[in-house]
C-alpha cells in the first residue's frame, strides 16, 4: 500500500470507542466560533460554502474553461490532508415557504389581492422542486494546536477564495453556529435550533443502525458508495443523481497522493503487467503456441497503466484515492427504497454501480456529512481529469430572503427569489420587444412591492399603461397633457437636491431641456446665460421662500441685455405663456402618495422628451425628501431609450441614476429599443454596470449586442431568441439564470395584462 494513503487510513478509520449514546455517535469533540471542529486528537476540519455556477447552459468553450479551473482547483489540494466535496439537496418545509415567500396580510383595503397573489404563490411553491442545493468543501488536517490550525486554514480560505473565483463562483467559511446548525437541520428537521453546549447535542433522540439502513428519530435513511465507476462518465452524473425529489447528501473524499508516490507506484503496477504478460507468452511457447495472441484484459491492462504514467509525467495531472458516498432520507420505509430504487437506477443509466452499505451505515452516515471524518476505506484511484468529471456545478439559484418572486428557474424548476438590496447596486433593466412581457414583469414588481412593503413607488408611464394598476393599489395617477389641470413645476427643488452645488446640477437639467425646445441646440454664449439666470432666479425667490418657475426664468432671459437672452426667451415662450405651459406652474398635484403614477402620455411627440425629463428631475426631488426621512424608493422609467435621443438629458439622466443609487433608490430602466439605448455610450455603460438586467425576447441585432456587451455565450442567448412572453434571462449580479414566468388569470392578471385580447 502507499505509504500516504496507510498512515492517512490510520488517522482516519480510527474510532476512539464504539458509541453506546445518540450523542457519542457524532464525533465532534469541540466545535469553535470560527467553525473549526476538533474531531480527534489533533484533527481539526473547517468548512466552506461555495455558490453554484452556470455549468448546465455553458457553451461547450466554457465547459471546457469550467473544466479545467477546476481540476485546477483538486491539484490545489495538499498532501497529508483530506478533502471533502459535498452536495447537500433539501426540500423547503412549508414553514419556510410561509416566511420567505408570503406577503403578510395587514387588515386593509388591499389583502384581497395580497390573499390572490399568496394563492399564486403557495401554488408555485407546491408545483416547483423546492429544493435547496448547497455545495461546501470541508478540509481536514492534522496539527499541533488549535492556533496552527487557525493558521492553516486561513491560508487555504484565501487559495480557495482565489481558486474558486476563477470559476466565477464565491467561497465563504461557515462559522460554528451555522455549521452546527446545518447539521441540527439534518438530524432534527423541524425543530428550533439553540447554540448547545454541547456540540454533539445535536444528535438526534435516537439512532438504529441496520444492515442496509437506519432510523434516526423518526426518519428512515440509507447510505450508499459508489463500487464501479463507467470506463465513461459523463459530467452530468453528479447532476442526475442529485436532481431527485428527496432530502440527500452526497460527498467526495479526495486524498492526494505525493507525485513520487504516485509515479513510483504505477512503475511497480507496470512491471507487475509485464511480469504477467511474459509469463502468459512463457506458458504458451511451452505448450507450442506461438503465434498466441495477449488476451484482451492484458492489452487493456497494459494500455491503461501507459496512460496513467504518461498522464502523470507529461500532462500536469496528480493522482488522488476517491470514494463517493451518497445518504438520503425519508418520512418512511418504503419511501426510502423507492428513493433508493430511483437513485440504483440513476447510476446505472450512467453504466455505474451504486450500492448500499453493508453493516456500515453508521460510518457512511458520519462519512457523507460535511462534519471532515472518512470511515470508508472503499478507495478508487483516479487521476485529475477522471475526478473533475465527478463536477458538482451545475446551475445557479437566486433564492435570496427576503426576496421578490420573479419565476421559475428555467433548468431547476425553483423559484427565483430577488432581493436587489443583497446587490452592490440596485439599478435593472427591463429589456424586451413589444409583446414578450416586459410591462407585465414591470406591473408584477411594482404589484408585490405595493402588497409586501411600505416602500414608495414612482412611475414614469409615457404610453399609459400603469394608471389602472396603482389606482387599484391606491396610489395617484397625474395626469401631465397639454390644457391638463395637473401641473409639475420643472423648477421645484428639494434640500439636498445635490450632493455638491445644486444650482449647477439644476442648470445641467436646464440645458438639457432647452436642448429639447429647439433642434438647432444652444450656442455656447446661450448656455451661460441660461446659468446665470437660473443662478439669479433661485436666490431672488430663496427670499420670498417660494419656488420659482419657467416663466420667472423667462422673466429674468427678458430682462437681460443680450439679445441671446431674447432668443432664448422666444424659444420658451410657446412652454411658458403659450398652449403646453403645463411645466411652467407651480405643483399643484398630491406628490406625498406614496405610489405616483406620472402619465405623460397625452404630452404628443413634441412635448414627450422635455416631459421626461421634467419628471425625472421631479422623482429627483421626491427621492431626495425619502432619503433624508429614511424611506426607499422605487423607480420605474418606461421607453427609457427616449432620454439617451438628446446629449444633455442622457448625461442629466445619467447624473440622476447615479444619485438614485446613493439615496437608497431603486431605479428599474423599461425599454424596447435596445439598439437604440446601445448607442449611447452613457446608456450603455449605465446597463453593464446595472447589477439586475431582464432580458425577455430579443430581437436579433439586439441579441447580439447584449451578447458583446454582457459576455453572454449563444447557448445561454437562446433562452430570448423566439421566446414566449414571460420568459427569458435575469443577470443577477454574477449569476445569469434562464427564467419562465406565467401569472394567472384573476383580478391582478386583468390589471398587470396590456394584451389587446385581455
């Protein structure tokens, strides 16, 4: 035997004593705040959770780049210790289901549609997986003192930290109180969880070890190893065997071996081959046969201890002793072995052999749990490559708490749950060709945050599309049109307008909507002016403690002696005395709903532009008064892509998206026209550095633009290529998850729905 893999078997096989408690079973002697767990005489494991990636929609390039960062990863792996991989899948219980996803009812005019929506939702839940899928690594280590193995793990956090962030995947270390909480989930589902005192007290009330099974509590389990592996496995088997409806637990036990080890036992293995095959050729010359073919077993021997060698001296591959171990659970028996027929059946479809553990349940119970002990010696030699084939990537989940509900993950059927709060920035994008959902997904944000929070909502609707919908929820619809009574003044400015002097970033608005009066621009000479009559005008009426509005400034353009300042006057005048003054008043409308939908529709062509601009420079004002109250607010812009058409109002817009983000609001980008807001390189750099992007059906010059901009591979593009309404892709932060969204018929669905048919 080499010699690392006996003394790493006599560390690990060793039991202290036969148990004779619940509690004696488990072998944690100490567990310490940080999450190192003592579990023998100077063996000390620590464990980290790591986030899934997109290994299931990844191009077959990427696959490949997966691949090899992560056997990158094992070879990372020290010698003297032992690592352990481990899959953890597990049904959410009803109660979960209540507390992260049910929106609370609050005695008012609005739980009947809170009741419709928790229906909605409650059904979701009950057709989707529910299931959980958690991925840790557990490292295992002999050392002097609890201080050198604090030392110890630090440096392999950091090297995982690295490693694993080349996968674009996140590691993060479970403290104690969260490791032992994982494990009092698994033996006491159910039950309320206390740090113990002691760490064993988390055992279940009882244990019954069988010859094929046990019973812990009153739940059934079985573990199972992994006895033949396929000369072929596919990077899906991980996958398959965890894509089941049960609670289970799958480990990988990885143990390096030294690289002289290694070549020195595969020369021995070789020489062995030949010793075999000269005396089968011996043995056939003395019977006279000599034109004796070597028996195919022999060859095969042969061909494969060559590999093996070469991939160890020429191919940058180590070599490592692996065992599998799967453990799963269930409310009784027969569930049990129907489960386990599901799970024999799995393998051999991958032409594997999995079997149950005879008179060893125990120590395939202790093995499989990410707890760092290895009881099994049942041992395959593998290589690199042979082991990063056994991948346990495979798809990403959003399933913050807390979160939005925002549909089904496309692959693993769970529901996608978003809290863009858990982001570094808020700011989304909804981005979608006419008809594939896009106003839809916007109403059903804005409908669960008016059922679930106190949140304000802002909406900025040019083709009125939302006006029904907040009316319903009890919110304020102004309506902003040529001759309308509603009036915005596109003056008005809130205390800590700006961050520095919000005189110029006033101006800056000004300029922008001067550039949207007259096509021909403003001149140089025209925009100071424009500066120091807005200055002006701001310090005469800070006097009177009253806003002033456009037509002051026109006032003060006029009495100017520069003839520049008459143009400019001229240009304003059709906006400040004549038929589409509706800016030019003071605000006449309730701005303290806390739900606002701004309708400019009726503002025609020419009125739209400065229209948007004027109330986003008034959702500017409202955002600031919530900031300094301590409130949040939410933003919805529709035909977003009409602020970049002018130079001035997308940088003012721009400077306004950067203020919505540091005053705790929630800015959400609508548009159809992707190629045109891709354009604007102020646009375009506002999206790839949005941390929220929904992309619903695409046209194709779209596709590929987003495809370029947001590093998107094809496969994963054609999940918004032809896709019916309601699905397609979120980029949430790191992950890119392909969604499907259906909302059903009812009272919401009439008022979310803009299908000329509904």
């Amino acid at each position: 035997m080499i010699k690392t893999l006996e003394k790493q078997n006599e560390r690990d096989n060793k039991r202290e004593k036969s148990p004779k408690t619940a509690q004696e079973v488990l072998p944690i002697h100490t567990a310490y705040d940080d999450g190192i767990f003592l579990l023998g005489k100077q063996k000390y494991a620590q464990t980290w959770r790591f986030t899934d990636i997109n290994y299931a929609i990844a191009s077959r390039e990427d696959k490949e780049s997966f691949f090899l960062r992560y056997s990158d990863i094992l070879n990372s792996c020290d010698i003297g210790t032992v690592t352990k991989l481990t899959i953890i899948l597990r049904r959410m219980n009803s109660l979960d289901i209540e507390n992260g996803i049910l929106i609370p009812y609050q005695n008012d005019d609005l739980d009947e549609y809170r009741r419709e929506y928790n229906d909605f939702l409650l059904q979701k839940a009950e057709d989707a997986n529910c299931m959980v899928r958690e991925l840790y690594i557990t490292v295992t280590a002999d050392k002097e003192s609890l201080d050198e193995a604090r030392t110890y793990f630090a440096r392999v956090g950091t090297e995982l930290t690295a490693n694993f962030a080349r996968l674009d995947a996140k590691v993060v270390p479970v403290n104690g109180e969260e490791k032992l909480r994982l494990l009092h989930d698994f033996f006491r589902p159910g039950e309320d969880f206390a740090v113990p005192a002691d760490p064993r007290d988390i055992a279940p009330a009882s244990f019954q070890f069988t010859k094929d099974h046990f019973k812990m509590g009153n739940r059934f389990g079985r573990a199972l190893f992994l006895k033949d592996y396929a000369a072929y496995l596919k990077d899906r088997f991980l996958a398959d065997l965890t894509d089941r409806g049960c609670n289970l637990v799958l480990s990988i036990d990885i143990i390096p071996v030294p690289t002289d080890e290694a070549v020195k036992e595969v020369e021995k293995r070789r020489l062995g081959i030949e010793t075999n095959i000269a005396n089968y050729q011996r043995k056939q010359n003395i019977a006279n046969n000599f034109s004796a073919v070597l028996p195919y077993e022999m060859e095969l021997q042969r061909q494969e201890a060559k590999e093996f060698q070469d991939d160890l001296l020429n191919r940058d591959q180590r070599m490592f002793f692996s065992n599998v171990t799967l453990m799963h659970t269930a409310d009784s028996l027969s569930e049990l072995n129907n489960d386990t027929e599901g799970i024999l059946a799995t393998g051999r479809k991958h032409t594997c052999q999995l079997a149950p553990l005879k008179f060893q349940q125990m120590d395939g119970l202790l093995t499989a749990l990410p707890i760092g002990v290895r009881y099994l010696t049942a041992l395959r030699t593998l290589t690199t490559e042979s082991l990063a084939v056994l991948m346990p990537f495979w798809v990403q989940e959003i399933q913050d708490s807390g979160g939005v509900y925002f549909g089904d993950n496309a692959i693993s059927r769970n529901l996608i749950l978003c809290n863009k709060a858990k982001l570094q920035n808020p700011n989304a994008f909804l981005l979608g060709i006419p008809g594939s959902g896009k106003s839809f997904s916007a109403k059903e944000l804005i409908v669960f945050l008016a059922l679930a929070t106190q949140d304000d909502i802002l909406v900025c609707d040019p083709e009125r599309e939302y006006a029904a919908l907040i009316e319903a929820m009890g919110g304020e619809v102004i309506r902003i049109a040529a001759g309308s009574k509603d009036h915005i003044n596109a003056l008005d400015m809130a205390d800590g307008y700006s961050d520095g002097d919000p005189i110029a970033e006033k101006s800056e608005f000004i300029l922008s909507l001067f550039e949207q009066l007259d096509d021909a621009g403003i001149t140089g000479k025209q925009r100071s002016l424009l500066d120091r009559c807005l200055s002006d005008v701001y310090t005469k009426f800070k006097r009177k403690k009253r806003q002033p509005t456009l037509k002051d400034l026109r006032a003060e353009l006029l009495a100017q002696p520069e003839p520049d300042a008459h143009e400019l006057a001229l240009s304003l005048e059709l906006f400040t005395n004549g038929s589409l003054d509706v800016f030019a008043h003071e605000t006449n409308v309730d701005t303290k709903n806390r739900m606002i939908v701004y309708d400019i529709f009726g503002l025609g062509k020419q009125l739209k532009a400065m229209g948007l601009l004027v109330v986003t420079d008034a959702i500017l004002n409202r955002v600031t008064e919530n900031w300094r109250q301590g409130k949040r607010t939410h933003i919805f812009i529709d035909e977003f892509h009409v602020l970049f058409e002018n130079e001035h109002s997308g940088e003012f817009f721009n400077s306004a998206w950067r203020q919505f983000r540091k005053r705790n609001a929630f800015p959400t980008a609508i548009t159809q026209n992707v190629e045109y807001l891709l354009d604007s390189v102020l646009a375009s750099t506002m999206l790839s550095n949005s941390e929220f992007i929904v992309m619903l059906n695409q046209a194709a010059s779209d596709r590929e633009n987003l495809a370029k901009l947001l590093n998107i591979s094809p496969e994963q593009m054609s999940y918004i290529t032809n896709a019916e309404p309601g699905h397609g892709l979120i980029r949430y932060g790191r992950a890119l998850v392909p969604f499907k969204n259906e909302f059903p018929r009812g009272r919401l669905y009439d008022l979310m729905s803009t299908k000329p048919g509904d």
